[in-house]
C-alpha cells in the first residue's frame, strides 16, 4: 500500500524514503486533514527552482548513478543502494527532486500547481 499525490501532479511517494510532507521543503506548507493540500502559484518558482538547484548541487553526479540503476531496475533494496554509495538520505533528496521538477514543470505549464497528499 502506498501513498499518493493528486490534482495538477499526480504521484506516490517513495515507500520507507519520502515522507507525505515532502514538499514542504519547496516552500508551501502542507494543511493538513487527512491530506496535505499544496497550491504553488508563479510567485513560488523561484524557491521551486532554487531548491531544486540545492539538491542538484548537493547531489552532484549521483543523479546519473542513480537515473541509470533505476532506468534498469523495477525495484530496489537498501543492499542495492548502498552499494551504490547512497545514503538513505540522498535516496530521500533524490525522490523529493523528482518532486520539485513536477511542481516546477506544472507551474511553468499552467502557471498554478495544486494536489492533495496522502498523509
């Protein structure tokens, strides 16, 4: 069983690596009934984008490391990650990128983002 976003971006959040408030950290605070409902807007780009930034930055090239494991994967292991030389918390960082480029994209489309996440 998992958890989801839906509305302007759909998705599920990573079992065990991604909490449901994970875009909180692009500069929304979640409000929280049984959902966290998210509105971004074009004045939130630049924060969408700047952390987007700090994660690529932070991550450097372990995004390709690990755009081309799951490019060849259909699931994976903490064993598998590590051996990658990722921690859990870059796992996390990775997931929460995935994230913020559909916020980012979706206001760049729409000039508006809205979903619910399951908490």
């Amino acid at each position: 069983m998992g958890r989801y976003y839906s509305g302007d971006i759909d998705g599920k959040f990573w079992f065990g690596v991604q909490s449901s408030n994970a875009a909180d950290r692009f500069g929304v605070i979640g409000d929280e009934p049984a959902y966290l409902t998210y509105y971004f807007d074009e004045e939130h780009l630049e924060e969408v984008e700047a952390e987007i930034a700090s994660i690529e930055e932070s991550l450097g090239d372990k995004i390709q490391k690990l755009d081309d494991f799951f490019a060849s994967v259909n699931g994976y292991t903490d064993k598998d990650i590590h051996a990658l030389g990722i921690t859990s918390e870059e796992l996390s960082d990775y997931a929460d990128l995935g994230l913020g480029i559909k916020i980012r994209d979706c206001i760049k489309e729409f000039g508006q983002c809205s979903f619910d996440a399951e908490l």
